[in-house]
C-alpha cells in the first residue's frame, strides 16, 4: 500500500535540540504543546532560548516537536551548554547531543536555537555543519539562525564575517535553509520590555502552518508567511538590501506594514544564483524529501507483499513498484503538488534493467528512480531509492 498524498499536508514534526531546566537527558521526548513542554523540561518562552523557540514554533502553527535536552556542562541541574556538548564527534556513536534523535522516528525540521539570548550565545561552525549533514541523512531541513553580529547586509556578506568566512564555517547545502535577521518579541520577564531572538522557531512554525494548509510544495514564504508574535526584527532591510540577500541564498526577514514580520524568500543554501543548483527552493527540496520519504516505505512494504505472495525478484516485483510507485505520484499530480498538462509531463518511474545493473540484480539490491517536475517550467528532478531485496 502506497502512503497517502495526505501526508504532504500531514503534521509537520520538528526536533529541538538545547538547554532546559529540568528532565531527561539525550532521549527525545515528543511534545504537542507549549504547556506540555514546560510539565516535561520545566520554564517555558524567555526563561531560556530552547523554550522560546518551542513556544514560537507552537505558536506559528506547529502542532509536534521532538525535544533533546542536552546536559550543561555543569551537570543535569541546568546551565550553560555549547557547542561540544551538542555536536562534537563522539556523541554520534554514543548517540547523545544532536544524534539523540536517532533514537526518534522520522522529523522535518531541526532546530538548533542559541546557547544564550546574547551574542555569546550563537551556535558555532561545528554544530551548524553537523546539523546540516545530519538533515542530508535523516531527509529534514535544517532551519539555520543568522549570527547575532550580523547587523548589517555587509556583515552577512564580508568575507571574514558573512557566509564565506571560517566563523559561518556552513558550506551550501541542500537540506538547509538560513533566515536574516533576528527577530525582536515581547520579553515575558520584564514587562515592557523587547527580548531579541533567533528566529528559527517561529520559522519552523510558518512550515508547519504552510505544509498543513497547502502541502510541502507550498513556498513557506510571502504574505502569508507571517511570524505570529514577533514585533520587529533587529535589521530593518530595504527592498534593495533584500535583492543583495537573496540572489546569495539567505530568506529574509521583512515587516510589511499591513501583516507584520513575514518570511520573505524561500531558498536553501544552495540557493545563490551562480550555483544554478536543482535544490535552490525549499518548497523543491521539500517536496522531493517527501517523495523520496514515501517512495522508500512504498518499496519495504510492497517487498513485505511480495514475500508474502511468493513472489521473487525480478520483473514481477519489479512491475509491482512502478505500479505502486506510479500511482502515489499519480495523486500527487492530481492535486497539483507536480506541474504538467499530462502525467508523462509531470512524473516518471523506472525500476527495470536500466536502473540496475546484472550485478545490482545478483546481489540483491533494487533501484527505483522517479522524476518529478515540481516547478515550472517543468523540469524533471531526479530521485533514487534503494533497497537491498535478500540479505547482503
């Protein structure tokens, strides 16, 4: 059985990884709300940036987040942590830090938010690379916070403190996407106040609220795009600011006098023009996250059929995934997720001997490949699923 095209406008799930005040630690813990975080990790909205970012994530329309807290470094009592304590090497094994969540189903979005509200408190190079290869595995997008020097365009820019610089240390990836600049919101702590912040989580949220009212191939950008609960942002960006950001890969954080805070851009970092890359929009990557998410568990359970039917390998199977196969992207074609005046236009699927090898065949592994066109003007993006068929 294929899974439903539903599942592009299914809850969106997203993991946060940070410093709490209270509660187990390096085991994610699944969480519907802002009240049950707060029963599960103690503190809630200003009392720390893990928090904020969970409560904006809620508040912008999220409805499921996996939490990790990460111990401080002067034990489960809380405190500070950093960036060895999320990301450095040895945890992946141990699986604790950022590597807790392969103890988790899958998720969407990852979020990293601060170690601290201040300047002190930004993630460093490490973690940003971890968390952006770790979304190449486990098919997530990772919503990257700005730094919190980056005042100005030229500094987002500069070659020793923008994007290209040892500071930033994130080459361009597919399965990442960086919001500018940080936003400003209300501080719960002291009335009257403003408290400036990462804006990740309310971005996480606009996903969310998007991928639930129109799928995952709907750009999480635009008037719609409102960040619920922010007030401002710490740079106010001209519409000329904006067209240098955006062409280099960076989604922009604008306050649009009759919505408020809005996302304004929609592209991975692998977005920058001169890149000319296949991954340049979220809503693309996206959706072929999820094509190749549900392809996958299309081929274990028509293998799981297949065993059951007796049948071997070979072109009956074979026929059976491009039958399965081609009706999940069927759906999606229909509900206009794939552009297209035909289905030949909009969608293909292969798993045959020109997709693998006699030695492929021999050994026992399966290879589906699918194109999609997502956008217009309609150019297929090219997906590949694999599955080993008999032990190896």
């Amino acid at each position: 059985m294929q899974p439903s095209v539903s599942g592009g406008r299914a809850t969106t799930v997203a993991a946060f990884v940070g410093a709490a005040p209270r509660g187990v630690v390096d085991s994610p813990r699944r969480v519907r709300g802002i009240a049950e975080f707060g029963r599960e990790f103690g503190g809630t909205g200003t009392q720390g940036p893990l928090g904020l970012a969970v409560q904006q994530f809620f508040q912008n329309g999220g409805r499921e987040a996996l939490v990790v807290r990460v111990p401080s470094s002067n034990g489960e009592t809380g405190g500070p942590i950093s960036d060895d304590l999320v990301s450095a090497p040895a945890l992946q094994e141990q699986k604790r830090g950022l590597w807790a969540l392969d103890q988790a189903d899958a998720f969407d979005l990852l979020c990293v938010p601060p170690f601290a509200f201040d300047g002190s408190g930004d993630v460093g190079a490490q973690t940003r690379r971890a968390a952006a290869d770790y979304c190449l595995v486990r098919r997530a997008m990772f919503i990257v916070d700005p730094l919190a020097s980056w005042s100005t365009v030229d500094s987002v820019l500069a070659s020793g403190t923008g994007l290209d610089s040892r500071v930033w240390g994130l080459p361009a990836s597919a399965n990442a996407a960086l919001y500018f600049p940080r936003i400003r919101v209300a501080d719960a702590l002291r009335p009257g106040q403003m408290l400036d912040c990462a804006p990740c989580g309310a971005v996480a949220g606009v996903y969310a609220r998007t991928a639930a009212a129109h799928g995952v191939w709907k750009a999480p950008a635009g008037q719609e795009a409102t960040l619920t609960g922010a007030t401002g942002v710490t740079v106010a960006l001209a519409d000329t600011e904006i067209e240098r950001l955006n062409p280099c890969g960076v989604n922009c954080l604008r306050i649009l006098p009759a919505q408020g805070v809005v996302a304004w851009g929609a592209r991975t970092l692998m977005g920058d023009d001169a890149l000319a890359s296949e991954w340049k929009y979220v809503p693309v990557r996206r959706l072929a996250l999820y094509v190749e998410s549900s392809l996958a568990a299309i081929m274990a359970s028509t293998l799981n059929e297949a065993a059951e039917a007796a049948i071997e390998g070979g072109e009956p199977l074979w026929a059976m995934l491009r039958q399965q196969g081609g009706a999940f992207l069927h759906d999606l074609f229909q509900i206009g997720a794939l552009v297209g005046a035909t289905p030949r236009e909009a969608y293909f699927v292969k798993c045959d001997r020109t997709t693998m090898t006699q030695d492929d065949i021999d050994q026992g592994r399966l290879i589906m490949q699918v194109g999609i066109a997502p956008v217009k003007p309609a150019e297929f993006v090219i997906i590949q699923i694999g599955q080993w068929n008999k032990e190896p």
